[in-house]
C-alpha cells in the first residue's frame, strides 16, 4: 500500500516508516526535517509542516491510500502541532479522499478523571485531536493510546485491556501501528495498550 | 436574573460584572483570585479554578441561569484555561440544567484563513472551544467575536459586519456581552464585532 507518516522522524515514527517499508509498503515519509530520512526505494522523504494550510497538506497526500499521524512537538508546540495539525491532517485526508486515518493518542485520553496529572496539556491536546477524529469525521480511524513511552526494546507482546498506568517499549507501539494498518476490525476503534504478555498479532485480531 | 461570570478579574469580566449588576442582576463573579472582586448587594465574588473537574464546576452553578466565558489566560495556559477550561463550563452548564451560555470568542475564529499571524494558539484555542459550543453542546449559545481589545472608552456604537480586522474598545465588548443576555434573536449566533456607527442596542437587535 502507499502509506504516509507524518511525524516521521520521531521516536515512533523512525521505527514506523522502518517496519511498513520492510512489509513491502510503499511510505511517503512526512517530517519538518525530512532530510534526516534515510531514504531508499520504499522510504520516500517529504517535507510536511503541520503549521500548512489543509489545502497545501492535502497536496501531499495525493498518491496515498493510508495516513499515520504519529506527530509530536514534545510539549513545545501543541495546539498547532499535537492538536490542529493532526486536525488538518484529517481534513487533508478526507479532501484527498482518504477512507483509513491511523493516530497515535495517549491512554485513557477521552477519560479526564484518568488522565496523569504530570502532562496535562498534552492530554487536553489529545483529547480535543481524538474527539474530532471520531466525532467530526468519518474517516476510518483507528486510535492507538498508549501509556508511557519507554526506549526499550519490544517484545512483540501487549496488552489492550489496560485500567491503570501502562508502560510501552516504543518498538511495541510502532508494532501496532503497522499491525493494525489494514485490519478492519480495528476500525472505528480506541486501542489503549501496554507492553504484556500477547503477541501482538493475535492482541489485533482479538479487538472487538 | 442570576448569572455567573467566568474570567471575572479579566479585562473584560471587570467592566460586564458592574454592567450585569448596573441592570439589576445577581452576578456571581468567578475567578481564581476572587479576592481581587469589589463584592457589594448585587456582585458576589466566587472562587473558581478552571483547572477543577467537570463536576467541581457544576457546583459553582446550583443557583444560576446564565453563564459568561470570559476568562483567557492571555496566552499562558491556553489548553487548559481558554480551551478545556471553556469546554468543561459548557460541560457543567448542561449537568447544571442551564440553557443560555454567552461566549467571549475571537473575530473569524472558525475562518483558518482569516487568523491574524500573530496569535496562532490562541486562536487554535478558541476555534476548538467554539466548534465544540456549536457542535458538541445543546446549549443556547452567543458567540461574541471582537478583533484586537483596546483599553479606550466605550463609544456605545459598533459594527457587527467585519470583514477585515476589527479594533475593540474593551468596555464595548462588555456592552455588547451584555446586551445578548435575554436577546433570543442571538442564540445559536455568532456575533463579529467591531467598534462602529451603530448604537450596541440597535446593531444587537438588528442579529437575524
């Protein structure tokens, strides 16, 4: 498939483009600083910035079928980046008529009672950027929330039935990410998720 | 009637509380520093947090018809204040059973293309917090939309036809924020405003 990542030089995000090109995909790498993409025939750098209009961002999606937002400014940017530029990125991808929309969220991000009180600015990001996804759209999305993220090396296995606080090697994230790309049952679905004892292939196919 | 205001320290909130009591109403004046509020028969200062819960908010509004958002973090605290925290006193508003919520916004906050450059998380703020009154709530909402807020005195006169950019005298914002109290022809509108040639009374009056 032809799949674009925005965010992709990020901790998830380098790892992301890494595994949907080893699949055989097709990724058109969307980053700020997209020269710091290695390239090679399936990894196409593109240079995106999420402070663009909807109208130039959907210019950068026309020869794709997919859309990843696994963007982050890391607290410094996030009503224009976390927040409004995932927004314009589903708008891009609905003008560019883009039926799949995958985003990288945070766990429990529509539950405020549960959010972790250290990053709650990034939570209030989240929530408004999912919130619009589901209700304002009608893209088909999946949601992937996970908790803290750890520079770790993934084990293939998760959970998606977490309660508390969970823990993610970041290469388990990405895992999912690229795992869920053309699953329908995931569709339409918020998948919250921590490093466990599943692989992650069967965790996919168990959502409902 | 009994109405509380939120941001009532606020540049605005100062002038439209004695506005409000001036007419004869109950205000219950919420800020965070509510010590800072004149009380007297008519203006009751309350103490509000705009980080508190949902459900910590609909406290404030047990014995009210009305509610302002007034309040603005002038760009320090713009997810939590100007966004989420507008967003959870619509919240409360409708746990609370009241109808009429009256919204300080910003000029062509839904128009993307119209931001002036200058204040961009604001106004990603405020398009959020907007979109959500008018899509997301039932509530009777005005939305009042000055451009540029200046601390001149109030000439009584606007315009509410603004193409372009707007100047604001900041007492005829509070005017017109009170003007729309009980106005019904001004639910579910979005006001632009300017200051103008039209008395306030009049250009409110004239909303279809």
């Amino acid at each position: 498939m032809k799949i674009f990542v925005a965010g992709a030089t990020g901790r998830v995000g380098q790892i992301l483009i890494k595994q949907l090109a080893d699949k055989g995909h097709t990724v058109y790498a969307g980053a700020r600083r997209e020269e710091e993409i290695e390239k090679n025939e399936k990894i196409h750098p593109v240079h995106m910035n999420l402070h663009s209009t909807v109208a130039e961002l959907t210019k950068l999606l026309s020869d794709v079928e997919v859309v990843y937002f696994v963007a982050g400014s890391r607290g410094n940017d996030l009503l224009q980046t976390d927040l409004n530029g995932a927004v314009k990125l589903m708008e891009a991808a609905n003008q560019a008529g883009i039926a799949r929309f995958i985003h990288l969220s945070a766990l429990h991000s529509l539950v405020p009672e549960q959010w972790p009180e250290s990053i709650p600015d990034y939570y209030v990001a989240k929530f408004f950027s999912d919130k619009w996804l589901i209700d304002q759209t009608d893209l088909d999305y999946t949601i992937v929330q996970p908790g803290s993220l750890e520079e770790t090396v993934g084990s293939g296995k998760i959970t998606t039935n977490v309660t508390g606080f969970s823990k993610n090697s970041i290469e388990n994230v990405a895992s999912v990410l690229a795992e869920v790309l053309d699953k329908t049952n995931t569709i339409k679905k918020l998948i919250s998720m921590g490093d466990g004892d599943t692989p992650i292939e069967e965790a996919i196919k168990n959502i409902k």
